[in-house]
C-alpha cells in the first residue's frame, strides 16, 4: 500500500526544467469596496475572461453586489452582472456554446434567509436570462461546481443540509434542463461534513470530486464519485491515503482519465477514466510552509497549470512558547502556480511574491500562450495576473518515425489530419479542447502502416477557438494544436 504522509516536501532544483513564465502585468479590482473575490476564470470563443465571483459595495445607500463579470484580456471590466438577491456569490461558471454563460453559487435571498444554492443563466451580453434557487428553509446549501450535459441542461454539485462551518452537511448532486428546471437530486456522504467540490461529464456520466465519507466509502476525505445520467449512483474510488485532505478540483486528462488536486495540503492525483490511481504526487513547497490547492487545467502540451497560495510562518522562540492570543505569526500568504508535464513532474514553481497576501483560485492558459490566473489581494481586492508563455519547455517527444500534420491551419469548416505510421498498430486519434475534455474521437481500432488521412468536421455547437488534435500508438504518440474559425 503506498503510505501519503500529510508532509511537506523541500522542491527539488532538478525537477525544474524550465524557468517560470515573466510577470506581464497585474490589476487591482474593486479595492475600495467592502471586498471582491474572483473564484473562477473561464475563455469565451473571442478570447474574453469570463469571470465567476462576487464584488460588493454596502457603503453606498445603493448596495451594489455583483456576481460574474466579462473582461477582456488586457484586463479591461466589458460589463458585470449585479445579483438579484441580498446577498450572493458565485462560485463556478461555463461558458455555453452559443457564447452565453452559466454559474452556480450561493445566494441569500432576504436577510432573514439561510444560504441557498442558485444556478444562473447569462446572455453574451451581461443581462440574466434566468436563475433558479434549490433551497431549504432552515439549512445551508451551496452549489461549487457546474458542468453542462449534451441535452443542453446542466449538473451541479454542492452542499445541502449544512448548519454552518462546522457541519457542512451532505453531498448535493443536482441535474436539471436548459432551463434549469431540476430533473433530479441526489445526496451523498453520511457524515457531516460531506460536500461535492467540482463536477464533469466523462465517459457518459457524471464525476464528483467529493469529500466526506458513507457506507460504501468508509474512508473520510477525498473521492471520486460516478453516477449515471440518471441520477443512479454506480461506485466510488475510495482513496485512503487522502482521509486528512479535502478536494480542491479536478479536469479531465489528454488520455481519457481524471486529474485532480486537494486544497489541504495540496496532491496531484492522476487515475483512469474509472477512478483507479495511476500516479500522484506531492506538490513542492518550502519546508514550515502552509499552502493551499484550488485549481488544475490541461495545459495545450497534455501537462497541467495548478494555482492555490503557499505562505511561511516565522516564530520566534518566545511566540513558540507563548499562549496562541499573544503570537503575531508573521506569515505572508503568496498566489502560487505550479507547471507539470503530463506525467506529473515539475516543469516550474513560483509563488507571487508582493508584500500582501495574494491567492489565486484560478488559472487558465491562454490560446496564443501564457497564462492569466485570478484571484483575491490584501484579502479584500480583485486581483488578475497576466504571465507571458514560458521559454524552453519542449512538447512531447513523438517517435521519430511517426508524423502528424493538419491542413489548413487556421480552418473554418474542416480539418484534414494526415499521418504516417511504420507499421500496423491500433490508433486512438481524436481531437480535445483546452481544458482536455475529448470534442471528438476520430479512429480508434486497428490501422495498417503506411500514410492515412481523417477529416473533422466539427459540429454547429462547437464553438471557434483553439483544439489539440492528438495521436496514440503502440509506437509513440503526439499531437498538434489547431485553431477553429467561424
């Protein structure tokens, strides 16, 4: 049995292959406010950020609170969307294929209210087409995650039956139609503190990353969870190693499995598309370091970009030995991000270094390179990061007897993919978007050697953008990055 000790382990020089990315530029928002926070960061087909959170102003006779916004990517706010409540916040968003948009949170609708979980609908433009409240009267609950399904309608993950901090509730797991009328609901987790943290659509059904634990799951912490279409819960992958960590968030992986991180001390964990464990590892920190995981994307190599914060303690002798009132713990909580191959090895680590704290909830590469990451500053502020696309690191090596080209590239309505293998093999050839997730599957089965040639023609929903068309063989493997025009 591999032994996960809830240890932090001293990064590695050698495991660094390339240098960070530089610092573009950063931007402050909303810092005059009561406070902002930017939980989630989402490309749309034209490039833009749409961005999932919440901003609020109680200072001014007209309480303004905002809970999704579209900036564009020199960081310029093109509109936000005020929340019809008392009080709300946005946790999660997509960005639906027609260009509109879709979150999920939590809302407070009078002040007399508990929490309650929402899911919105959002025009191209910014107006709200509709929302939808899932809510019991004398309970918390809140949505964390949100996926849409192939009908159009929508899955959300989250909490129901919470009292509070301390007792978080159950699992929630909600689908409902394009209209965001629910279809079903299903619970998960017989202890209290049991939560669904982030959700996709894989394989033909559904995958919770979910902490808690119940009859079937004995072990609390981090699982994955698998239901169908339908609500039917089918299994879980029950993680043993991970009974002290809580989920951060998970994406799917280049070779049809699931990748995911924790938010306590944070891991990144790889598994099939069933769930069973192929590698993890500890995310590299400092030593007396206290860190925190809350994203993990494909990247367009097959690798990952993960954000969460790391921070230090700096004790003296006497505040070691002194009652915990009297400490100033002197700690400094800094955004980090950290590189990965698609093996899980480090590529590069940073942690952005300001004075402040900062932390960075999300993170999403750019389709012309580089990254953008979003998050919170000095605990109150909006705060957005541009890093220029990283010098040195090298796609995946592919056999030097197999070759993949597109044609055109750019393209507007198909994309010839031609390649040449030594010798006869099964092929898995299929085309993913950038946050790994397959858009279609082109061959899969046996192909003789030689020269061959398969046409994508993509479908009316998928929208213009950046793709990865991707070849596996028993001979090797590599991909090449496309760009869709409509």
């Amino acid at each position: 049995m591999i032994l996960l000790l809830p240890t932090i382990l001293l990064l590695s020089t050698s495991s660094q292959a390339v240098d960070p990315p530089v610092k573009m530029w950063e931007k402050w928002y909303y810092t005059s406010w009561d406070g902002c926070h930017f939980r989630d960061i989402e490309i749309t087909p034209s490039g833009n950020l749409f961005i999932t959170g919440s901003a609020w102003d109680w200072t001014t006779p007209v309480k303004d609170y905002y809970c999704s916004f579209l900036l564009d990517q020199a960081g310029n706010v093109l509109w936000e969307v005020e929340q019809p409540w008392y009080v709300g916040k946005g946790n999660d968003g997509i960005v639906l294929s027609d260009g509109s948009f879709t979150i999920t949170g939590r809302s407070v609708l009078t002040p007399e209210d508990t929490y309650s979980l929402f899911i919105m609908k959002i025009s191209q433009e910014g107006s709200i087409e509709w929302t939808k409240v899932y809510d019991y009267p004398d309970t918390r609950e809140e949505g964390y995650g949100i996926t849409c399904l192939p009908d159009g309608g929508f899955a959300v993950c989250g909490r129901v039956h919470g009292t509070g901090t301390t007792n978080a509730g159950q699992a929630w797991l909600l689908r409902t139609d394009a209209n965001g009328d629910t279809l079903w609901t299903e619970t998960w987790g017989t202890h209290s503190h049991s939560w669904g943290k982030s959700i996709l659509h894989t394989n033909d059904m559904l995958c919770v990353l979910a902490n808690g634990a119940d009859s079937t799951q004995t072990t609390y912490g981090t699982h994955l969870l698998f239901y169908d279409l339908d609500g039917e819960y089918l299994y879980g992958s029950d993680y043993s190693n991970l009974y002290l960590y809580h989920p951060g968030d998970v994406c799917h992986a280049s070779d049809g499995g699931l990748t995911f991180v924790t938010k306590s001390l944070p891991v990144i964990w790889h598994t099939d598309q069933f769930g069973e464990t192929l590698w993890w590892h500890n995310i590299p920190t400092q030593p007396n370091y206290t860190h925190e995981g809350y994203c993990i994307r494909q990247t367009m190599d097959s690798g990952y970009i993960f954000s969460g914060w790391t921070g230090w303690w700096q004790w003296s002798d006497e505040e070691f030995n002194a009652p915990a009132a009297e400490v100033d713990t002197g700690c400094t909580e800094d955004a980090w991000l950290v590189r990965y191959d698609s093996e899980g090895n480090v590529l590069w680590n940073l942690s952005n270094e300001t004075g402040h704290d900062n932390h960075f909830y999300s993170v999403v590469q750019l389709p012309q390179g580089g990254y953008i990451a979003g998050g919170t500053y000095a605990g109150s502020g909006g705060y957005l990061v541009r890093y220029a696309p990283e010098t040195g690191i090298e796609s995946e090596e592919p056999s030097a007897v197999i070759t993949l080209g597109v044609s055109p590239n750019p393209f507007s309505s198909s994309l010839s993919i031609s390649f040449d293998i030594p010798e006869p093999t099964l092929v898995e050839l299929s085309i993913y978007d950038l946050s790994g997730r397959v858009i279609e599957e082109l061959i899969n089965g046996s192909v003789s050697s030689g020269e061959h040639t398969s046409v994508w023609n993509p479908g009316v929903s998928v929208p213009a953008g950046c793709y990865m068309a991707r070849l596996s063989t028993s001979c090797g493997s590599t991909s090449v990055m496309c760009v869709y025009l409509k």
